[in-house]
C-alpha cells in the first residue's frame, strides 16, 4: 500500500512542470499573450470598468454629491420604470423588432453562407462573398444617409422614378408603416454577409466524404444540403441563437436613433432612446441605469433559459 502511495506521489510529482519549463513556455507564448492583451484592457475599461456605476440605479445620484454621498432609495427607480406610461409602449416596439430581427434576419447569413459554398467558380464567389462583406464597413450614418438621399420625398431619386412612372410619392423615413421594414433591411443588407463568415467556417469543416457518398446514392445538391450540410451547423446555428437572444431586449441605439423623427415615435421609440432622453438629455442619471441594469438583467435571464433548454434537448450551448 505504501508502495502504492509513493509512486503515485512521484508520478504526481513529474507531473508538475518545473519552474524552468513554464518560463520557457511563457517565453513561448509570450507574443500571443501580447496580443491578447489589448482586446482583454478593453474589456476591462469599457465593459467591467463602469460597472461600478450600477450603484447609482439604487440611489437618487447627483454629481455635486457623488456616488457614495448621494441618497439610497432602493428600487423606487425600478417601480418608477414599470409604472410609466410609456413602459409598455417601450416593451412593444422592443420586441417587435427583436422578433422581426430573429425570425426574418437570423436566417439570412445561414442561407447566405449555405449558397456561396455551392458556387463552384472561384473568381465569381471571391467577388460575390466581397460584395457582400462591405456593408458591414459602412457606418449606420453612412447607410441612414444613402436612405433619406434616395427616399426624400421632394427630390429623392425613388420618388421622383415613381412620380415618372404614375406612381404616388412614398414618404419612407417619416410614415409609421414603413419604419420597422426599413429598419429590418438595414439589418439584413449590413449584417448578413458579414455573419455569414462562421457558418462558412463551420461549412468547410464538414468531411467531404459525407458529400462523395450522398452523391453516390443518388441525392441531389438539395438533399446534401438538408441532410448534411443543415444538421452539421445544427450546433453553430444553437450557439448564435443563444447569442443573440441575450440581446432581445437590446435592439442598438445609433440605428434606431438616426430613423428616429417625431413622426415614427409611436413604432420606433425603445428602451434605447428612452434612455438617451433620460439621461443624457434631462440628466436624469440614476433612472437611465437602473433601465439599463433592467435591460441587462432580461438579457441574463434569457441567455440562462435559452441555454438550459438547449441543454435539455441534448444540445451544447454557449456553456
């Protein structure tokens, strides 16, 4: 038995590397820790830094005062934010564009990655795959712009086309109806090649040996993609779900905010600009974090469901 005992502490022992061997591997891995180490200061500055701020959604906050001087008044923030009577308008605009975003967007850089990996011509793929990745470069202020450029009502190319053609004036940017499919489009032309780029990865790790014999038995290009193809992004398709569903209540500020105008208030006003309006311009400051805390803390709680569920049907998730 004491046999036993020793050489399992001297196979322990060897185990443990010796200080000369992790200098050695750190001297290694050293620039790949120097170039870690720029995305990890950012998250720390600009992601866990101001979480010290959250004090102030449980306080009545003033600068003159500072965090720590100023009054608690517990969650009176809270029950002020589900008593407003904007709150539910808030809600509704909210997750309309989250499901919109969801069940019309989300699918698109799936289908996108899907077509480009059956495009057999190399040149005409590389090109289409760069037309399609450009967009995302562009600035929300650049692509709202290209928008009102095109739509205006008086001298907009599209309007003055239409009016040439017998056709009304369509007035994109300030009716209601048009709002939420405008917004939708932006999403889809700017983000869908762009995520398209995981799911490509994911595609061209797939065994081509799986493709050869499906071929063999007859399937066709359709029947490899649903029988091959689809289930080995099944895992991928999850994981970005999940993702993003942790955003749902989270629909970006700077896009909604550039739309914005007086006249699409009623469909285009969310948690976002509220916050905005709260506190950047009345200075309301403790009331602005305690919605973003709330909005946060949704998130939390999607993320957990999310991934749970997908655990219970034998799924990975984010975790």
């Amino acid at each position: 038995m004491n046999q036993k005992v020793s050489h399992t502490n001297i196979a322990r022992a060897q185990s443990i590397p010796s200080a000369k061997t992790k200098a050695k591997y750190l001297k290694r891995a050293f620039p790949f820790y120097l170039m870690i180490f720029p995305g990890l200061l950012y998250f720390l500055i600009f992601r866990y830094g101001p979480m010290f701020g959250l004090f102030i959604a449980f306080k009545d906050y003033s600068p003159f005062q500072g965090v720590w001087k100023s009054e608690w008044i517990g969650f009176d923030h809270f029950v002020r934010l589900f008593s407003e009577s904007d709150f539910l308008l808030l809600l509704k605009n909210t997750l309309i564009l989250n499901l919109l975003d969801i069940v019309i967007a989300f699918p698109f850089p799936i289908l996108i990655a899907i077509l480009l990996n059956e495009v057999r011509f190399k040149y005409f793929k590389n090109a289409m795959q760069t037309i399609l990745y450009a967009p995302h470069f562009l600035s929300w202020v650049v692509i709202v712009g290209i928008t009102m450029l095109f739509f205006r009502t008086q001298d907009g190319g599209v309007n003055m086309m239409l009016e040439a053609l017998g056709y009304d004036r369509i007035n994109l940017m300030t009716d209601q109806q048009y709002f939420r499919w405008v917004w939708l489009f932006h999403n889809i032309w700017q983000g869908a090649g762009w995520g398209a780029i995981i799911y490509l990865a994911s595609i061209a790790s797939i065994d081509p040996a799986l493709y050869e014999a499906a071929r063999v038995d007859g399937a066709s290009r359709l029947r490899q993609i649903w029988h091959i193809t689809l289930p080995s992004l099944k895992s991928v398709i999850l994981i970005m779900l999940i993702l993003r569903v942790g955003n749902f209540i989270d629909v970006g500020f700077e896009h909604i905010f550039l739309l914005q105008n007086p006249m699409n208030l009623q469909v285009s006003d969310v948690f976002e600009t509220y916050v905005y309006r709260q506190g950047l311009v009345q200075g309301d400051f403790s009331y602005a974090t305690a919605i973003g805390l709330f909005k946060s803390f949704v998130g939390l709680v999607m993320v957990l469901g999310a991934n749970k569920i997908a655990k219970r049907f034998g799924e990975e998730g984010v975790y």
